[in-house]
C-alpha cells in the first residue's frame, strides 16, 4: 500500500515555493500566472493538489511537473487486517 503523510504533501508545497522564490516570483504571482484561484497553491500544504493544477504550475514555472512531485512511502500491507 502507498501512503502519502500530510509531510508529503507540504513536502510539495516547499518545493514550489523555493523554486517561485529562486524565480523572484510569489506565490500570488505564481498563482496568477498558472491560472489558478488566490490560495489554491497554499491549500497544498493540507491536501493534494489536482494533477491539472500541478501541471499548470509546473509550465509556469517552466519545470517538468515530475520535479514538484515527491514519491508516497512504500509501507507493507498488514495481512492480519486483510482477514
């Protein structure tokens, strides 16, 4: 079973965030530009983001959108709980 901790998911957040801030570049600003909703990017930090939203980051940012994803712990499956 793969698990992504709410780690994970700001683990997403922080590197978006460093890569607008190489660029100069804020959040708001990075919002703006991938066409997406004020305070969308900071609801990472609690949740997953949408694939297209990630995406449109990803362009505005000009990053491939694999460099913003953070792989999920691998975490054995308890066979007890399967019974």
């Amino acid at each position: 079973m793969f698990v992504c901790r709410k780690e994970r998911r700001e683990m997403v957040y922080d590197k978006v965030k460093s890569l607008a801030d190489e660029r100069h570049i804020s959040i708001m600003a990075l919002e703006s530009k991938a066409g997406l909703k004020n305070g969308t990017i900071g609801k990472w930090r609690k949740s997953s983001p949408m694939l297209k939203n990630l995406q449109a980051v990803a362009n505005a940012l000009e990053v491939n959108v694999t460099e913003l994803i953070v792989e999920c712990e691998h975490e054995p499956i308890n066979s007890e709980d399967d019974n």
